[in-house]
C-alpha cells in the first residue's frame, strides 16, 4: 500500500513539474502595426505560451471586455484575439501612437502600435514664401512652384494631361515626373506649368472652369480637390510657327504667287503657292502686325514703317487665316518684313509708329546701319526680298554692290546716244556712287557679267577696263580703281572714285574683252560729292 502511494506521488510530481515546465516555454510575440480611426473596434491577435500581461500607453487605446474597457489585462498560454476601443480623446490634426505592451517571464515587449488617424486629414497648399493659397497655379513656359503640407499619407489621383509637374533636385536639375505623393510631416515642393499646343495657353483659365488636381489617402477613403488656375502666356509673350525654321532668307517671286527659301545648312530650297502660313500664339489672339519696308540707296538700307491699316502697304497678313501675301510689283527688287507684336509690347510703344523703338543702328562695320533692335528679332515672321524668278543669265545685265555692306545697288538699263556712238556699244547700264562716311572711303564693286571678262582673260590682257571722269581717265595705280576678284572669286572691278573729285560729272567705266567694247556703265555722284 505504501508502494503505491509513493508511486502516485511520483507521477503527480512530474506531472506538476512538465506543467510548470511547460508554462515557461515560448518569447513575446513579434510586434506588428495598425492603422486605425476614432470610434472603431479593431482587433489584434496574439499566440502565447505560458501567463503573460498587456497594457496600452495611451488612453484612447482600451481594451473591450466583458467587464468593460480596461488599460491593462492578463491571460495564459493559448491563441488570444483582443478586441480594441479606440476613443476620439485628445484626438486631434495630427496621428496619435499607442503602443501595446506584453510581460512575460520577467521580460517585456512591444507586441503592436496602434496609429490614429487625425481627426481631420488635410492638405493644404502654399506659394514659395509659404503663405497659405487655395489653387494650383500653372506657369507658362516658366515653372510656377507650390509647396504642399499633409497629415496623412496622399498621392495624386487626377492631374490633367495638359499640366505638367515636376520636382527639382538640390542639384538644381529639374526632373519632370507628373505625380504627385507624400507623407505626414514632410512638405513638398512641386514644380507646374501648361503643356502647350498653339491654343490652350493662350486663354486664362480660372477656378469657375472646374480643372482641378484630385488627392486620395492610401485606402481611397478620403479625396481633396483644388483648383486648377492659370493667368494666361501674358500679353508681353508671342510664339509662332512658321512655314519654315529660318524667318530669313525669303525669295518672292514678281506676281507674289512663289515663295522660296534655300536652307542655309542643307542648300535644299522649299516652295510655297500664293502665301505663307503660321501659326501665331498670343494672349487672346491679341497682337499687332508691322510691316517694314527696307528701300536701300545707294547700298544703304533705311527702313520705312508701313501701319497694319495702311493702304500703301504692299504685304499683307489676314489674322483670321495667319497666312502672309505680296503684292504684284514689276522693276527693281524690293525687300520687306513682317513682325509681330504681343499687345503688351505693342501698347508700351509710345509714338506715332513703331519704328524708333524696333530699329536700332549698328556701326560694327564703320557704317551706321538700320537693323532691328535684338529684343525684337524674336518677333520677325518673315525677311525677304521680291524679284524677278526668271533671273538674268550668266552674262545678261550687270551686278554692283556697296564695299562695306555689300548690299545691291541696282544697275539699270540707261539709255545714252552720245555714248553708244562714241563707244559703238549700246548695252548701257547707270548705278549710283556711294556715301562717304567719316574717314572711311567705301566704293562700288561691279561685275560686269562679260564672258571671257574673267580672272585668266584680264591676266593675259584680253579683259581690260578703262574709267573716266569726263575726259579724264581715272588712274588704277593711284587708288582710283581697282580690277581684282571679288568675294565670290570673280572678276571685278572696284570703284573707289575720283582723288580730286567729281566736278559734277559722272564717272562712266568701259569694259572690254578682246579690245571690243561690250557694256558700258555710267556712275552718278552724290550731290555732296560734287565740287
């Protein structure tokens, strides 16, 4: 009897001693993370072996009991699922944490964090010096920044496809990623402006057009909208598109019917019927057209300002259709352009034209000459020059320009008896000296267009020149004239005129190949050249 009860003892014993063993096996579960609002129950469970504790830091963080809602409780080995109280106490803009607590053998962990949501999530907008505004304003070609502040977690969910967003880099680059997101605590800044396309930037956009950029939280619980506003390109900006990349180097034909232009990079040459087409980009399509004539005398350009009403103007651009006609002309060639000015810049030319504020003089080449003013080149829609297409052939008419600014002086046909009887020669052609100016000695250079009136033919002898002042000849070894090639690499002669003056007489120059007369060419003084 004794025997057995010693046995029982034994395994009661170690039935007591595997339990105690057993209550002790097992660490504090890991901890995990929940993201949860005012007024919600929301649940976290837990598996555990052996007696363990827990309580909240926070007392918006309870726990929901039969017995009511509790800071603390306790429990043993098992899986546990506690249900939470979450409260709106001391609930306020910003996230709240609670961190629940587990202890267990003498030890103690973080078993979850519980993060409130605030009370109200916002978002909210500031201009660059961070004061507060209500909409997102886009730039133009520039970026216009805003900063955003959160406290939740927000991304973009609806930028239109015509805004554009970027963000800038501490480098200073700018990376253009068009999104938008961020995080509590932190302020962004993003960078915006219009995607243009000829029309969309040209109108202001305001807060009653209903654009708007849309913001949600992760879960797409919450949304926040906010206008989109834009104040327009601006009446002191215009952009266009012409027909070509160069607004440079145009060619019209006599009947305006043919536009052509060679491309100085590639030498290919386009053609144009009728007119030239654009597409111009202002601020409510409000711009003003000037036209300049540009008449050169005596190898001198002066440029003359035509109104948009003018009826004397001889080019013509049509808003509606942004398309640029010419005139029908016959004679001498002429040369013209068109600029277009945004309202603003227009409005602040102060005058009676436009032409003292867009024409400047450049004196680089020792001759002050009429050109556009820098700021204004950007508004050119079209330079060119109207002439005759057929062209002349190789050795019809004849070809001078100014020394110094190598612009055309016309040689036209002259018509002189006396002339063409003493010479036995009737292609006669007359042109103009050039002004003198200051201490430099400009002249005319002449291409005759003779054949055999070449380089080799004057080398040998057999393409000669004289120059004569009245009776008197002109002297090539004192500086009155010179044969040489010009800048092409032709046979020219350079006029540089009389030493002792003109005496009122025209200088006349006669050109030979192979001792007969084949042109002749009459040179007129200046009024104040003449003694």
């Amino acid at each position: 009897m004794k025997r057995i009860k010693n046995i029982i003892a034994i395994a009661v014993i170690a039935i007591l001693g595997f339990a105690c063993q057993k209550e002790e096996v097992g660490p504090i579960p890991g901890a995990i993370e929940k993201e949860v609002k005012a007024g919600e129950k929301p649940t976290i469970s837990f598996s555990v072996n052996g007696s363990w504790s827990i309580s909240s830091d926070q007392v918006w963080c309870q726990f929901a009991t039969s017995g009511g809602y509790l800071q603390e409780m306790a429990g043993g080995s098992g899986i546990h699922t506690i249900t939470l109280n979450i409260t709106d106490e001391n609930n306020g803009n910003q996230w709240s944490t609670a961190n629940i607590t587990m202890k267990k053998d003498g030890k103690k962990g973080i078993i979850a964090t519980i993060k409130r949501h605030p009370k109200e999530l916002y978002i909210k907008l500031y201009d660059i010096t961070d004061t507060p505004i209500k909409v997102f304003k886009l730039g133009y070609v520039d970026w216009t920044p805003t900063r955003i502040d959160g406290n939740f977690r927000y991304a973009a969910t609806h930028i239109p496809d015509w805004v554009e967003v970027a963000v800038k880099h501490e480098n200073g680059t700018i990376e253009i990623t068009n999104a938008i997101s961020g995080v509590p605590g932190e302020q962004i800044e993003v960078l915006l402006r219009i995607v243009n396309d000829g029309e969309r930037e040209k109108s202001e956009i305001t807060e009653a057009d209903g654009h708007k950029i849309i913001f949600s939280d992760e879960k797409g619980e919450h949304t926040f909208e906010f206008p989109i506003t834009y104040a327009g390109m601006g009446k002191d900006k215009l952009t266009y598109i012409g027909p070509t990349e160069y607004y440079y180097g145009w060619e019209v034909s006599l009947d305006g019917q043919t536009f052509r232009q060679s491309d100085p990079v590639s030498g290919t040459t386009v053609t144009f019927s009728d007119k030239l087409e654009y597409t111009i980009t202002a601020q409510d399509n409000d711009y003003t057209i000037v036209y300049f004539e540009k008449k050169i005398e005596r190898g001198i350009p002066n440029y003359v300002e035509y109104k948009e009403s003018d009826r004397n103007s001889w080019m013509h651009f049509d808003k509606q259709s942004q398309a640029l006609t010419i005139d029908e002309h016959s004679g001498a060639p002429r040369y013209g352009m068109v600029i277009a000015l945004p309202s603003k810049v227009a409005n602040n030319i102060r005058g009676e034209g436009f032409k003292d504020d867009i024409i400047t003089t450049d004196d680089s080449s020792g001759i002050a000459l009429e050109c556009v003013k820098e700021d204004y080149v950007q508004y050119i829609l079209a330079e060119f020059v109207q002439c005759d297409f057929d062209g002349r052939g190789e050795y019809d008419g004849m070809y001078a320009y100014h020394s110094i600014t190598t612009l055309e002086i016309p040689c036209l046909p002259y018509n002189d008896t006396a002339l063409a009887e003493k010479y036995g020669c009737e292609d006669i052609f007359k042109c103009d000296f050039v002004n003198p100016v200051g201490d430099k000695r400009p002249g005319v250079i002449v291409n005759p267009r003779i054949e055999n009136w070449a380089t080799a033919n004057y080398e040998d002898g057999t393409a000669t020149a004289e120059v004569w002042l009245g009776d008197k000849p002109l002297k090539m070894n004192e500086g009155e004239y010179y044969i040489g090639e010009n800048t092409e690499e032709r046979l020219a002669i350079h006029l540089w005129g009389p030493n002792d003056g003109w005496n009122g007489q025209n200088m006349v120059v006669v050109f030979k190949a192979y001792n007969e007369v084949k042109k002749i060419l009459v040179v007129t003084p200046l009024a104040q050249s003449a003694e």
